[in-house]
C-alpha cells in the first residue's frame, strides 16, 4: 500500500516527540493534560501531552509518544501541531476526520486516527479534571 | 554500501533463478505442444521435458518418477492431499459425521487449516496440536493426540514464519505403525534440507516452485506407492492428467522449471545450507548485540538456515519495517489487516501479543549477499533505537513500570 507524502513526511520527521516529565511527575502537573489509550496487545499505545497557559486556556505546546504504525505515528504526530495555539474547546473539535483527510490515510488505517482522536479528547479531560473544570461528555463507542 | 532495495524475504517468494528461465524459454515458443498429444511430435516433446522434470523432482525428494504430480502450487497440493486422502479413507459417507480424525497443529500454514477446517464442517474431527514455546511439534504429541479412528496426520516440515522443525521422520513411523496416511508441508524444507520420503516416513509430500527460485504457479505433490500404497480422491477432474489425481493441460514451462529448480537445488543445497546459516547466525548475534530487548522466536538450533524471526521488544512491527524500507521484510504484526490481530503462529508458541505485534520475519536466499547483511544490522539497529524513543512502552519500561501490570483501555 501507498502512503502519502504527508503521512511519510510525518512518520520520517515526527513533531514534538516526548513529553512534559516522567509518569510521575506529569501526573502531579495541573498545567499538563496526559492521555494514554489503546494497548500493547492491539499494537497501538498512544501517550499525548499537553502544556495549557492557565491565564489564557491555550494549549501552548503539546508532546507525544507512540508505540504503532507509520500511521499512528503520524496521526499522533500531526494531532500535536494541529492542537497548539488552540483552547481546550477548539481543541476538542479536532475530528479523526480531520487527520484522515490530512494524512490520506488508506481504510485499513482509520483506527490509527480514531485513537489519536481519543488520545487528546483523554488529554484534554484530564487537564480539566485536574483543574476542577467540567469535563464534557463525548461518546465515542468502538 | 549494497544495491537497495534488499530482499530479505525469501520465505514469501523467491527470485527465479536465470538459469531456470533459460530452460523454460524454449517450451513458450518452440516446444509449445500438449504433452497430451501423443500422436505427434509436438506432443512427444512436451512429454520429453515433462519426463525429464519428473525425474528431477523425483531426485531431490528420493522418490520414483511415478510418485510425482505436477500441482499449481502448494496450495492446490495440500488441498489434494488432505482432502483426498480424508475423503478416501473416510469411515463414514458424506453427509454423516464420526468420519474419521486427522490431526494437525494450530500454527500450520493456511492452506493446510483451511482444508482442515472444511473436512471439519463436513463430519470429520479435527485435532489442532498445540506446540510447545520453541514451536516444535513431536512425535510424543502426536502419539498422545492419536486414536483409533486417526486416518491422517498432517505436519508441517518446517514452519514458514519460524523455520522451526517438526519431528517429521518420527511422526511418520508413528503413523505407519498406527495405518493413519501421514502428509507433510514442505514448502519451506524441500531445496534446502536433504530430503529421503523412504528413510522419512512420508506419504504425502507438498513443495512449490516460487520458494526453491523457481517460477510461480507450479508445485509438485509426492503420492508414496509402495508400502502403503496411497490413493487420494481426485479434487479438478477432467482430462486425466497426472494419473487421474490432477486434471489439466499441463503447465509445461512451469513444470521444466520446477524440475530445473530442483536439479539445482540440489545440486547446491549442502553448500548453500552452510552459508546461509553464516548469514542468519551474523544477522541474529549482530542484532542480539546491539540491542536490548531482542528475542529470537523458535527453538534455538532446530530451525531452518535461512529464516530469522526476532521480536523487538516495545517497538511495533509495522512501522518498524518503514523505518527499514530499504529492506523488504514479513511481520508478525498484522497491522494492516482489519482485525488487529498479530501473528496466530507466535501467538500459538505463547508469544505474548504485544512481542508478536513487535516481530520481523527475515529470511535469506541465494542471492543474499554478506554486505547485505551488515546493513540490515545496522539499519535494524538504527530504526530500533529511533522508535524506542518514540515508544511510551519503552519509557514505561526505563521507569520501572511492568506493562503487562497496567490495564489497558483497549479498543
């Protein structure tokens, strides 16, 4: 199968690897969201950072780490760019569809960006509970 | 620095030998008859090549010429050995069940499976082996696993994604001590392990063309015809070809081929066998060497020369073979189908999911070269590295953290 100048150009130089501290740490930072979904046995684990500006509600920079496919690697890779310099709302508006059509990702591939969809709706959540703000509900059935 | 791209996947397919097309060419254009026309000349010549390929098939397994029918491939082979012999032996009409037991194992190719399966549907029992974590199947498993309806035993030789080796010549005097008909897959065996299917016990005997560097789309089926005499139930009837078992016009260059992939093979097996060994054992120390975390899937020693399948602890298969895109490879990750399920072979060792979603199947041929080798090494060793750090299994791991500990939120 083919894929994308994107999808490579993302999966050959990834964004923003990393993160905002270890396990622990980043745990204990209320200015840091984490999200962690999928899992070892399926062959995706996606972690996804982000750092909001308390003051302003910005993200202001966001980090990931992927144990997957080219395709989740880029998915993750590509949510990190698109979620910086947004508020946590604008943030959530960012659709799996978004990175499909982005990354030209082939059918077989989709889950890849369902999961990075839920790695920062996770991020999100969390930086909201953390702070005491409301988390919205979102269904998103597998 | 060595020509890229890099096959290293000679498990899946092989490159047709040149000298292999040379002597198929004239049978396109010149000797182009129906070895089915015996009343002319055109005919006798296609009959000569076929003749003659038989005979060379025939030698590399140590059979007799007779023993021998010309299949598609080793699909089409092991669907008329399994399906023709269960249906000939069966103890039961169609339609009825309780028609006899054939015993198999899980970690089989699928083109032994998937008959099983619908003899299965169709009243027979079936016993899946399950192997033990070095992925061998024994003897003692089979014997514990027969019964006195057993008609057929079918065991793979060497297994595709491991290489490992089954106890085949033990099974075989099992099974003729016992009257069951006994088959084996030797796809990845036959071309590159001295085969005898007398000293060996072997009934049945399925190998292909694509994998011993001959063309696709031929493969050759051992029927042993003396002690006992094995008759199967003919699965593409029409014309009669290949003593009734195989209809069909035969696939002349295909068969010349094969017969010329054979006669090489074997004339170059003992010497190939040891380089290629040299080249896995380089390519699995280099590795093991460079990098922490690596496990080498399948019993140790008992495995074939050419095939290496090594887990890469907390790096997924799939995107390791990207970052190696210079080198063609197979994984155990089955990432691209739909079902997100990793290898059902490693699976069947007990290799947990997430190593099988982490594994490479490397495996060399004859045109693998040495410097080929220290690049795979390298490149492996640089895309591990590299995706390591993007892993958030593997920082999970630097801090202590046990992942099979954590639960998951799967999908």
């Amino acid at each position: 199968m083919a894929y994308s100048k994107e999808l490579i150009e993302h999966y050959e130089n990834p964004r923003n690897v990393g993160t905002f501290g270890k396990g622990n740490e980043v745990k204990e930072r209320k200015d840091v969201g984490v999200g962690v979904v999928g899992a070892p046995e399926c062959g995706d684990v996606m972690q996804l950072q982000i750092l909001v500006d308390e003051a302003t509600g910005k993200i202001t920079d966001a980090k990931f780490k992927t144990f997957g496919c080219g395709s989740a690697i880029a998915s993750s890779s590509l949510a990190t760019e698109m979620v910086k310099g947004k508020s946590l709302d604008e943030a959530a508006q960012i659709k799996n569809t978004d990175l499909v059509e982005a990354l030209s990702l082939p059918p077989v591939k989709i889950h890849c960006s369902v999961l990075a969809e839920d790695a920062l709706r996770t991020a999100i959540n969390d930086y909201r509970k953390k702070n005491g703000i409301e988390v919205e509900d979102h269904a998103h059935s597998h | 620095m060595p020509d890229l791209p890099i096959y290293l996947d000679n498990a899946a397919t092989t490159k047709c030998d040149p000298r292999v097309v040379e002597a198929m060419l004239p049978y396109f254009t010149d000797v182009y008859g129906n070895a089915g026309s015996r009343n002319h000349a055109f005919g006798w010549a296609a009959e000569a090549g076929l003749d003659k390929a038989r005979e060379q098939s025939a030698a590399i397994i140590g059979a007799t010429p007779k023993e021998i029918l010309f299949t598609s491939g080793a699909t089409e082979g092991n669907n008329l050995a399994i399906k023709g012999a269960a249906y000939m032996h069966a103890k039961k009409p169609a339609g009825e069940t309780g028609r006899g037991h054939i015993i198999t194992a899980l970690h089989e190719h699928k083109a032994v499976l998937d008959p099983c399966k619908r003899l299965q549907k169709e009243g027979f029992d079936v016993t899946y082996l399950e192997p033990g974590a070095d992925g061998l199947i024994t003897a003692d498993m089979v014997k514990d696993a027969m019964r006195e309806d057993t008609i057929l035993v079918t065991i793979m030789w060497a297994n595709n994604e491991l290489g490992t080796i089954n106890e085949i010549p033990q099974i075989g005097a099992l099974c003729h001590e016992r009257n069951a008909i006994f088959h084996t897959d030797g796809t990845q065996w036959v071309g590159k392990m001295p085969t005898d299917v007398v000293r060996d016990n072997i009934d049945l005997l399925t190998w292909s063309g694509h994998k011993i560097y001959g063309p696709k789309g031929v493969g050759a089926l051992y029927v042993r015809r003396r002690r006992p005499r094995v008759r199967l139930t003919a699965q593409i009837e029409g014309g009669g070809q290949e003593r009734g078992y195989r209809s069909g016009t035969h696939n002349i260059s295909g068969i010349v081929g094969f017969g010329k992939a054979c006669e090489l093979c074997m004339q170059e097996m003992d010497d190939e066998r040891e380089r290629l060994l040299a080249l896995r054992n380089k390519l699995e120390t280099g590795l093991s060497k460079n990098l922490e975390h690596v496990q080498v899937n399948g019993h140790a020693e008992k495995r074939l020369p050419n095939i290496a399948n090594i887990s890469f602890g907390f790096v997924e298969g799939e995107g390791l073979m990207m970052a190696i895109k210079d080198i063609a490879v197979s994984s155990g990750s089955a990432c691209t189908s739909a079902s997100l399920e990793p290898s059902y072979v490693l699976k069947a060792l007990g290799v947990g999911d997430d190593l099988a979603h982490s594994s490479l199947r490397m495996s060399m041929g004859r045109f693998t070269k040495e410097e080929e080798i220290d690049f795979a090494i390298e490149k492996i060793t640089w895309a591990v590295n590299h995706l390591r750090e993007l892993s958030p299994l593997y920082d999970m791991h630097l801090e202590g953290i046990d992942i099979n500990s954590i639960e998951w939120q799967s999908h």
